[in-house]
C-alpha cells in the first residue's frame, strides 16, 4: 500500500511564515527610512538614556518633559548647537527619535511573539528554525548597537559616531536580507513541497556585496555631514576632485574620516555598484524573475536621487527617499540573487512579494 510522504504529513505552513516574514520585512523598511528622518533632523540624541522597557511610556506631564529636556541639556550637542532650543523645538526632536526606539521594540515584538507561536505549533519547516533564531539575535543585538551608537555623542561628541552610525544602518539592512531570503526560500517551499532552499552564487554575492559596500558609504556620508560639501554634480566645485583637501594619515583613514574623500567614493563607487546589479538583473531575467526588471529601474532611480539630494543641499525629503529606495533596491536585489541561485531555473519569481 502506498504511504503518503512525510512532506504531505508535516504541520509545516512555509506560506504562513512566508508572509509573516513579508509584514516584518515592510516594518524593517519603514524603521530605515525613520532612522534615516531621525538622524537628518538631528534627532537621535534627544532621548540620552537606554530603558528597554520603561522606555516604551514617553513623558506625559509636563514635570516629566522638562525631566527629559533637563537630560539633553548636559550633553555636548545641546551646550555646542541647541542652546536656545526651547521646550517645543525639544518635543519635536524628541518625537522622531521615540517613534524609531517604538517601532524597534514593535518590531522585535512582531518577529519574536509570532516566531513562538509558529514553532509551538510546529508550522516552521525544518530547516528554517536555526535561520529564524539567528534573525531574532541579530535582532536583539541591533538593539544593543543603537545604543551602543547613541552613546558616542553623550559625551566629548557633538554627535554619534559615524563608524558607529554605519555598523547600525548595515545590521538593519543584514537583517532584511536575511529575512528577504527566508521569505523566498519559504514562498518557493510553499510552491513546491521538495523545494531546495537557493544557493548564493558569484555574481549574487558581488552584486549584493558591492551594495552593502555603496550603503556604508552612504552612511559614514550622512554621519560625516558630507553631503553638504559639495552640493554639485557631476564636479566637486570645479573639478572632479577637488584641490588642496587636507588629508588625514594615514592615508586609508581618509576613506573613513574625511567628508571630502567619503562624499567622493560615495559618489563614484555607486556606479561600480550600478553595474554589478544590472549584471545580476540580467541574470535574474534569463530565470523568468521579475527581480531583475526591478533592480534595473531602482538602480537608476536610486542614482537620480543620490544625485538630487547633493544638487538640493541635502533636502530632506529627497534624502529619506534615496535611503528608502536602497532599502527597497536592497529587497530586489536579494530577490534576484536568489533566481539566479535557485536549483529550478525558470521557476523562481517574485510571487512571495
């Protein structure tokens, strides 16, 4: 007699988790583009201690705002820049970076309590388990970097670290990756029950390398103010690099440090980036994924307005949408890299976004 096979006995729902993972993922972009509103308003020090819990109540009597104001007038950023900020312009500051640490806590809810419920009741394929583990402590530790960052502009700082700034952006995104891929390999398993999870192959690898690679840069360039150097383009003034910038040694800290040289490789290494992902687009295409065509028109959309946020002075607007749009880009790019590194080729779409 025939037995029916253990893939049709299992309590595994890879499409439920699917979606959870999805939802997570559109919390983890919308945290990004908050972060990035946070740190352009130069908010992110408002809020100077770290209450995991009893942080989630902001202050609700005036005796507990003047408390807080009281707290961000020791620090250097407020002796340096904010002396006549009044209690309003603090309560407006105060908002942006209390909706990011909200939302952070919302977000390690929403991945944490439906993680239990899906394993408690055995709808997690195996396999997926340790993947969905490790998301949840890369979780947990990306708490501990913000504040880990929050706490380079207590003191002497006017500011928080840049390097430190970089290391929180570049988690957040590790961890969208990590969740976009899972999401994915689940769709594909909720398609076809002998689904084998996709390989990361060279070209996915590089593409998607050489992206974290731009977004660094991108972020040592918003940490550093260096955007506001040089608000023309394609020129740094008058010539492509500018003369009689005073550099740092060692050399290689320039790179790191200097606003100039970091607004530069920011500027130019984006189109290095631009063409390993239209490399990987290609590929992606030749699958029959529609993950190419998307990071084909994100890469150029990303570009215009790299370009247009140094040519409006760093408008904020326009500059909360090129750190959406790379988020988004990044989503993209993961979602190609895994066509190309599927074992069916032709079968692996966007279909689980």
């Amino acid at each position: 007699m025939l037995q029916p096979s253990a893939a049709f006995l299992s309590q595994a729902r890879p499409k439920a988790v699917a979606r959870w993972l999805w939802l997570v993922a559109a919390l983890v972009v919308a945290m990004v583009v908050i972060g990035g509103i946070t740190r352009l308003t130069e908010s992110g020090l408002s809020i100077t201690q770290w209450k995991p819990i009893s942080g989630i109540i902001p202050p609700l009597t005036q005796a507990d705002w003047q408390a807080e104001f009281a707290n961000y007038r020791k620090i250097p950023e407020y002796q340096a820049f904010n002396r006549d900020m009044t209690l309003a312009g603090f309560k407006a500051i105060f908002f942006w970076e209390y909706l990011h640490r909200l939302l952070g806590r919302v977000i390690g809810l929403a991945f944490a309590l439906p993680l239990i419920v899906f394993a408690v009741r055995r709808h997690i394929p195996k396999g997926y388990g340790r993947r969905l583990a490790a998301i949840l402590a890369l979780g947990g530790l990306q708490g501990a970097i913000g504040w880990w960052m929050v706490a380079s502009g207590l003191s002497v700082r006017t500011d928080v670290s840049h390097i430190r700034l970089a290391v929180h952006l570049v988690t957040a995104l590790v961890i969208l990756a990590g969740i976009a891929w899972t999401a994915l390999d689940l769709g594909m398993l909720a398609r076809d029950p002998f689904a084998a999870p996709a390989r990361l192959t060279l070209v996915g690898a590089v593409a998607v390398l050489m992206l974290f690679v731009q977004i660094l840069f991108g972020a040592f360039t918003a940490g550093l103010d260096a955007g506001y150097a040089f608000s023309s383009w394609p020129l740094m003034g008058d010539t492509i690099f500018p003369q009689g910038v005073p550099m740092l040694t060692p050399g290689w800290t320039n790179a790191v440090d200097n606003p100039i040289v970091v607004q530069f490789i920011h500027r130019w290494f984006a189109f290095a980036a631009a063409i390993a992902l239209l490399w990987l687009a290609v590929r992606a295409t030749r699958t029959g994924s529609r993950a190419g065509f998307l990071v084909t028109g994100l890469v150029t959309l990303q570009i215009f307005l790299g370009i247009a946020t140094l040519m409006t002075g760093v408008q904020i607007g326009i500059a909360v949408m090129h750190q959406a749009n790379a988020a988004l880009l990044l989503i993209c790019a993961v979602a190609a890299a895994h066509a190309v590194g599927t074992t069916r080729s032709g079968r692996a779409d966007m279909a689980g976004i």
